[in-house]
C-alpha cells in the first residue's frame, strides 16, 4: 500500500530541535554568547552546545531515566489501589462500586493534566513542573493511606492523580528535547512503556503487599516509590529550549525575546487552544473524532482488566489476590512486544520509503502501520479472552489474552498519537492531543465501574464480546486515515497536510504537542 500523495510544500521536517516558533526553522541560529541572541527565535541552533540534543549521552540518558521514573511510579499509584479493594470495602463500609470510585478518579484528575500543563511548562520550563507537582502527588498518596472515611479517600485520590498527570504529560516534552525526531515511533515507543509497565507492576506488588500488610500498605509502597524517584531526580536539567535559553540569558545578564507560546499568552488564548478548540475538533475533525474515540475505547477497556481480571480469576480459578496479581506480567509482557514491534516496523519502514521518495519525504500516514496491525490483535483477544476464561480451559489461556490485547493496544496507542504529532500545525497539534488525551482518560474511568455489572448481567463471554464488536468496527480506523488523512487534514481550518522529512535533523515550529501525555498518557 503506497503513503498518500504529498506536495512539495507540505511537509515538515522532525519536530525536537525547533519548539514552539511562530515562523519556519532558521539553521543559522546565533550560537551560545553571541550579540544577535536576544531577538532569535527560543529554537536552539543544531551547533549550540547547549541545546539537549546535543548533550553528551549519559546526560540525555540522565533525564529521560527521571522522567521515565515519575511516570512509572504515577501510573503504578494508579493500579496498587485495585488489590486491596475487598477490603476498602469492608474497612470503609461500601459498595464494590463505591470502592472503585477512587481508582477512576485518579484516572479523571490526571485528564486535567493536558489542559494546564501546557502553559505551566511555557512559563517555567519542565523540570520545575517535575520538582514541583511530583511532591504534591506524593503527599496526596500519603494521604490517602491515612483516610479513616470514604469521603477523604476519594478526595486523596483524586488529587492525586490531578497532581500526579503533569509527569504523564511531560515525559513526551522530554524525550523529544533530547532525543532526534529521525523516528517518532521508536522514542514514543520507550516512554509509552513507563505508563503501561508502571501499570501493570501495580497489582503485581500490590497483591502480595496488601496479602501481607493490608490495603493502605499499597498506598505506602508507591510512597516509597515515589521517593526513590525523587532521589533520582536531584540534578535534573532542563531540557525544553525555550527555558533553556531563557535560563541562559539570565545568567549572562542579556535581554532574550522570544515569539510567543503558541499555547496562548492570555488567560482567554490558553482556555481557547486547552479547552475550546480540543471540544471543537471533537465534533468537526474527522480524524480527531476516529482517533480519540479509538483510543478513548481501548483505554476504558485496558484499564477495566485491573477490575475484571481478578474477579474473573477468582469467580472462575479460584485465584487469591496474590495470584490474579501475578497474572498481570502478562500485560507488561504485552507492552514490550508492543514497544519492540512498533520500534521494528519504524526502522524497516522509514528508510526504505525515504529511499523510494525523490525528496527524502514521506508521508506522516506511514507512522498508522503499527495501529494497523495492532487493531486486529485488540479483537482477536477480546474474543479469545470471552471465550476461553472457563473452569473447563486452563487460566493460562485468557491470561495470554490479555498478554496479546495489551500488545496490540499499546500498538495502536503509539501510532495514533505519533500521528498527531505532526498532524496540524502547532497550535492545531496541541488542540487535537489534548482532545485525544483527556477524552481517553475520562472514558477509562467510566468502565471499570460498570464492569461488574456488565458480567454479571450479560455473562463474562457475552460481555467482553460486546467489547470485540466494538473493537472490530474500529479496525477500519488506521487503513482510512492511511488513505485519507492527508485529504481530510488539508481541509481543516487548522492547518494544511503534513508530511515529515525524515532526513533532516532540525525540526519544525512545534513544541507543544510534546507535552501532551496521553498517555498514563501516555502512557496513561
């Protein structure tokens, strides 16, 4: 299948090195120290030593581990709850569906995170954001396992997770500052992995924990957690260029002026790009509608397993909490073949359609070749998983459902955002992420508490087939935006096609969009 036709101007090159200008990329940026600093765009010139991208590796390396460890440790918050659940509702006194509430908002609080992280990043750079929200989150964990009532312990949890979702959003920001654009997939691929292997180690050391020590130790665990990542991350430099070379000028006592965020300057501006235009496009953009529903669904589904899984396990096999824990490598499992499958279908991909192309450009669509393969592995093992999790087939067969089903998710998450990277413009780009991340979030806290109901209403097979039907009628998603996204793109009021120039090492005017997680982001 050919990449969709592009024009000679409409590409883009990749998008690191250049962040959030309002005009086209300037390889002859001064350098570090020269007089003509003060009115260059806040993109950093490919020479300059400072710039991220060219730090020695061992400092990349350094900051992409503390990012990668923020995000680990939220998303594991997030998924150590559900073990000790049977007992909040004991210790609490209330409903299983009660009990579920804090788990799902957590998950709304951290849909918040890309409407205001944004422009908390263009006013003080990343790592203060880290350094800042990262502590709170944690006091809120520590306050949650304080809760002596329901009430507080919703609140804790939902807090959390408000404060907790700005490390789920930055994480993108910060891969993408220091590391090239030659291969979106492959970088999303890596930071993708702190979400999904953060959530699945969640019950995995939450079920022995609680079985040892009670629900609230869960809660302790990820405080214990969340400090060794703070440790970790004593010495974190900045890495967003704008803030670089605002830090720079300060230093040197030199004025520095820089175009505006393209996440808005006003209050009214940053409400219109966060809020506004994210709702807007929900129900004008056709490929931000298909999209974010998409990935909205295999969200609510991926984390209604945290749910599910155990109950199933225990109604069916018998399984303790100690053991439906266990049952989650799978799903870390799953994540790593999503990573290494989407890292090998970049590097087989790209350099061979670069090589076919005249001018060294491809189109963006070519990044949807993972969601393509990924969207049939989400309905093959919603079907698999319906049908085979029976007292008369072993557990090891719907566990390796799941194991294939988070695969193919992780698949399709990673395309489709990879996609909107580069999909519109920036202020377009960074509407559209938003819309996708926050939607996504909020439809993953709505299942889990129904899910219960819905097996105990339809049966666990007629249930999670219903999911299959709806998986199944999304696997035309990815092949029409392949065919006409470029099309349907070009007519949008935000911004004509894009196709990336993969051999180029600078990048366009866009840095905004890198801060939008998706996610748990995206992870979560």
């Amino acid at each position: 299948m050919n990449a969709p036709a592009t024009t000679p101007n409409d590409h883009i090159a990749p998008h690191h090195t250049s962040h959030d200008s309002q005009g086209s990329m300037d390889t002859s940026l001064p350098l570090k120290g020269t007089r003509d600093e003060p009115s260059a765009w806040h993109n950093m010139s490919p020479r300059d030593p400072d710039n991220p991208q060219n730090w020695p590796t061992y400092r990349k390396i350094f900051a992409s581990s503390v990012s990668f460890a923020f995000a680990l440790v939220v998303a594991f918050g997030l998924t150590s709850y559900t073990a000790g659940i049977t007992a909040i509702v004991k210790d609490l006194n209330v409903s299983m569906t009660a009990a579920i509430v804090p788990f799902s908002l957590y998950l709304v609080g951290i849909a918040f995170a890309p409407l205001y992280t944004p422009h908390l990043a263009e006013l003080f750079g990343r790592s203060a954001i880290y350094l800042l929200t990262f502590p709170i989150f944690s006091l809120f964990i520590l306050g949650s396992a304080l809760s002596q009532n329901f009430a507080s312990l919703v609140i804790c949890r939902f807090l959390a997770g408000f404060f907790g979702g700005p490390s789920l959003v930055l994480i993108e920001g910060t891969f993408a500052d220091v590391w090239s654009a030659d291969y979106t997939v492959t970088y999303y691929s890596f930071l993708g992995l702190a979400s999904y292997i953060g959530a699945g180690l969640g019950p995995v050391i939450g079920g022995f924990v609680f079985a040892a020590k009670g629900w609230r130790w869960t809660q302790y665990v990820t405080l214990m957690m969340a400090l060794a990542a703070y440790l970790l991350s004593i010495g974190l430099p900045e890495t967003y260029p704008r803030e670089v070379m605002r830090r720079r000028a300060r230093r040197s006592r030199v004025h520095l002026e820089l175009p505006q965020a393209q996440s808005g300057v006003t209050l009214k501006e940053q409400a219109t790009v966060t809020i506004f235009h994210p709702l807007r496009m929900l129900i004008s953009e056709p490929a931000v509608i298909m999209i974010s529903f998409y990935l909205g669904f295999n969200f609510a589904v991926i984390f209604q397993w945290f749910i599910s899984v155990p109950v199933v396990l225990n109604l069916t096999y018998n399984y303790d909490v100690k053991q439906a824990g266990l049952a989650f490598i799978a799903a870390i499992g799953g994540a790593l073949f999503a990573a290494a499958s989407s890292i090998a279908i970049e590097r087989l991909t790209v350099p061979k359609l670069t090589k076919k192309s005249t001018d060294g450009i491809i189109a963006i669509e070519t990044r949807l070749f993972p969601a393509m393969m990924g969207s049939f592995l989400i309905t093959a093992s919603l079907f698999w998983i319906a049908w085979t999790a029976s007292p008369k087939i072993a557990s090891a067969s719907p566990i390796l459902g799941t194991w294939v089903y988070v695969w193919g998710n992780l698949m399709v998450l990673i395309s489709l955002v990879s996609y909107l990277f580069d999909a519109y413009p920036p202020r377009g780009t960074l509407s559209a992420l938003t819309a996708a991340a926050s939607l996504r979030l909020i439809l993953a806290g709505f299942l889990p508490l129904v899910i219960i109901q819905m097996i105990k209403g339809l049966t666990g097979a007629w249930a999670f087939s219903l999911l299959g039907f709806i998986s199944a009628a999304c696997i035309p998603i990815p092949f029409m935006l392949f065919k006409w996204g470029a099309t349907l793109r070009s007519r949008s009021r935000h911004g004509q096609q894009r196709t990336m120039a993969s051999e180029m090492n600078t990048s366009s005017d866009v840095h905004v969009m890198h801060d939008i997680a998706p996610k748990v982001e995206g992870a979560v």
